[in-house]
C-alpha cells in the first residue's frame, strides 16, 4: 500500500514534465512555422524583384546609349578673356576639293558678310581691309578643310554641320550687347608707346690673326655675339583687341568649346554604356541568385511541409490514444 503511494506522486511528476515538453514544443513548432511563413514570403518577394530587375538589366542595350551632340551657345563665345585669347592664323593650301567646293565657297560669303556688317564698321582707318579670300585664309582656310576632306583625315558631314552652327553662334555673339561694347572700345582707343627688350645674337667680324710684320690683320673670321636692345612700338591697351582679332577670338572659343563639349559627351556615353554592360553581367547574376531563392524557398516549404505532417501526426496519435 505505501509502494503504491509513492508511486502516485511520481507518476504524477512525469506526467507534468511531460505536458510541460508539449507544451514547450508546441510553442517552438508554432514559432519555427511563423518564421518560416514570413521567411518564405520574403523570399518570394526578393525572388520576383530579383527576377523583375535581372530581366530590365539584361535587356539593355549598349549600343542604344547615343552621344549628346555638342551646343556652343553665343554666352560661352563672348565670355572669352581677351588678355589670353588666342590668335588663330591659317595658313592658304592648295588643291581644293571640287566636289565639296560649291558649299565651302558659300559658307565663305556668308560668314564674310557677318564679319563685314558687324565687325568691320569698327575698323579703325589705319587698318588694312579684309578681303574675301583675305578672311577665307584667315579664319576658314576652306582649301585645307578640303584637302583634309579629300585624303580623309576629316568628315565633310561633320565639318559642314560645325560650320553652321558656328555662324548661327557667331551671329548671336556679333549681336550680343557685350561684343557691341568691345567694338566700340577698340575704336575710341589708341595706340601708346611700349617699351620692350629684345635678346638675340648676331654674327661679328673679328681678327682672327695680327701680323706684326705687316702691321696689320691677316685673317679676318665671324663669331656669334648676343645683343639686347630696346625696341619702341605702339601697342593697343591691354584688355583690347581688334575687330578682326575679336572675330578671330571668338572662333577660337566656339571650336574649343566644342571640341570640350564633344570629348565630354563622348566620355559620359562611354559611361553610361559601360554602365549598360555591367548592368547586363549583374542581371545575369540576378537572375541566377533569383533561380537559387526559388529553390531555397522551395527546400523551406519542404520543411515546413514536415512540420505540418508531424503536427498532424501527433493529432492523430493523440486522438486514437487508449484512455484508461
């Protein structure tokens, strides 16, 4: 009767541990099936944006990114520094393209007449007159443009189109209020005196041998000796330069900034089709990632498929179970 006494109470205390193990494993099954509801729903969402983004940068074409063209504006032209401009002199050459001739030769007319209406009313008298082919060799030198064109060294099609938008931008400059005040400046200024030192060496005769008995040099031979001297010229103040070195400045600023504006756009395309090729390589490597998420979703339902059968399991072990 005592041996069955202490029984009871054990038999009681394992009976408690072991609804308390249920319990416990009741909580860490429900805890372990949320979490693997929300980590398989994340995965689907990473999987579908993966695949959304590796499908968008793998379509993208490279060869679509095209260059932006180059735009000098007539603000950028007459913004130039006149103590630092640039004189441009083109040197005539022969041999013009005929085929190409007709284009050249009225692009010259016109652009001569800007210069004759805007720039040349503010000649001064002692300046010498620009002719047309004066201005054609100056400025445009259309018979080198056309040897280039010939022996292929440049594009007649980009160089007619330069041409164009610089007399379209020279236009609007010749127009602008502060190209107005530069010429009008240079026209009342005048000349003053500038004092400058010039270096060089020159060839001197020189005895070269005494004779004592003639008393005289025998032989005479140059050498080269350096000289400095002064030179006295008249001199535009600084800050101001001719009509025609104005025009010439000018032209300068448009074709360097383009050719600045075209090695930039070239840059920024390059960019932006690199940036499409490693975009490609990354949507590949998206897409695989996504393929590898799907099948880590897929073993997570697997497991989240055992848990449930386990659970059903032990529903129905429960529910069969003898009572005594």
């Amino acid at each position: 009767m005592r041996y069955e006494d202490d029984e009871t109470p054990r038999a009681a205390g394992a009976a408690r541990a072991k609804e308390a193990l249920d319990k416990l494993e009741r909580v860490y099954l429900a805890a372990i099936r949320a979490i693997a509801l929300v980590a398989a729903t994340l995965l689907v969402i990473f999987a579908i944006w993966l695949v959304a983004s590796g499908l968008y940068k793998a379509s993208r074409d490279a060869s679509s990114v095209k260059e932006e063209p180059a735009v000098v504006s007539p603000e950028e032209v007459t913004a130039i520094d006149l103590r630092e401009a640039a004189k441009t002199v083109a040197q005539p050459t022969s041999d013009p393209l005929a085929a190409q001739k007709r284009f050249y030769a009225d692009f010259a007319k016109r652009y001569y007449a800007l210069f004759k209406s805007k720039f040349e009313p503010y000649r001064k008298p002692d300046d010498q007159p620009l002719d047309q082919k004066v201005f054609d060799q100056r400025y445009l030198n259309t018979s080198e443009r056309l040897e280039a064109i010939k022996e292929g060294h440049a594009n007649f099609t980009q160089d007619s189109a330069d041409l164009e938008s610089l007399l379209t931008t020279m236009t609007a400059a010749a127009a602008n209020q502060k190209t107005v005040d530069r010429l009008r400046v240079y026209r009342a200024a005048k000349k003053v005196p500038v004092t400058r030192k010039e270096t060089g060496t020159h060839a001197e005769r020189y005895c070269y041998y005494y004779s004592e008995y003639f008393q005289r040099c025998a032989v005479y031979d140059t050498r080269t000796v350096p000289y400095t001297r002064n030179i006295q010229e008249l001199k535009l103040p600084a800050g101001i330069v001719s009509h025609t070195d104005l025009f010439g400045a000018y032209q300068e600023a448009y074709f360097s900034k383009l050719a600045e504006k075209r090695e930039a756009n070239a840059a920024a395309a390059q960019r932006q089709r690199d940036e499409v090729v490693a975009d490609n390589a990354d949507g590949q490597i998206r897409l695989w990632s996504a393929l590898q998420v799907v099948g880590a979703f897929l073993v997570l339902m697997f497991l989240f498929l055992l848990i449930a059968l386990e659970r059903h399991q032990r529903k129905i072990a429960a529910s069969v179970a003898p009572t005594e």
